[in-house]
C-alpha cells in the first residue's frame, strides 16, 4: 500500500501524504467491515491479521516521514548556517569598503561655508593691508 516516496533526496508532498492516508483509512473501513462480522470466521481472522499488518506498514510509513523530515531539517539548518556566514562577510565588506570610500565623500555644505568664509576673510585681510603698504 506504500505510495510514499522513498530515499534521502525525495520528500513526499503534503497531497501524496493526504493520498496515503486516504488510502489507508479505506483499507481500514474495509477491513473493520470484515472484522466486524458477528460469526467467527476465517475471513474475520484474516481482518485482524490484515489491521495488525496495516498498523505495522504505517507506523514504518511515519517512520520514514519523520526520518526525511529530520534530514531535510539538518540540510535546512546547514544552510541557514552557511547563508549568515556569507551575510556576515558582505556586512563586513560594505564597512570596510565604506571606510575606504569616505575619502572620497564631498565635503559638507557646513565644511564648505567655513572654509569660503575663511577664503573670504584672507581675502579681505590681504586686501586691507596692501592698501595699507601703498599709503
């Protein structure tokens, strides 16, 4: 009755895990049918025998699920891992790469006036005393 997938690179999708179950609570409905049969009887027998053999292939069923489930969760943290490692070198990149081009940011429009301020004071000093030498 498997339809699950199997092996460590397929992870059933939640539809063909919703068949499996499917299937599988059909086969109980017919075998609780059988099973419930007021008579002893052979195929009642092998109802219960069938159940029992029913159960066992789902819990192995769960089992595989949960093994998957547990490796793609690992491979998931894994990477996780991996992509904040790489997050963490470009953070560390754009610093140092901020650091070396501050160098080259235009000045400030505050550091611009107080240096054409000072411009203009040299100049206006400079001219005053010419005038004073000429004289």
């Amino acid at each position: 009755m498997s339809i699950l997938p199997t092996g460590p690179q397929r992870f059933p999708t939640v539809q063909e895990v919703d068949t499996w179950l499917l299937a599988a609570q059909e086969r109980r409905a017919q075998l609780h049918f059988h099973a419930a049969s007021p008579l002893e009887s052979d195929e009642r027998q092998e109802a219960f025998t069938a159940m029992s053999d029913l159960l066992l292939e789902a819990f192995e069923e769960v089992r595989v699920v949960s093994e998957s489930t547990r490796e793609r969760s690992h491979g998931v943290r894994g990477e996780a891992v991996d992509l904040r490692t790489h997050a963490a070198q470009l953070m560390e990149r754009g610093v140092t790469l901020m650091a070396r081009l501050a160098q080259y940011a235009p000045p400030s429009p505050e550091t611009i006036q107080d240096t054409e301020s000072r411009m203009l004071e040299i100049f206006k000093n400079g001219s005053r005393r010419k005038d004073e030498r000429e004289q």
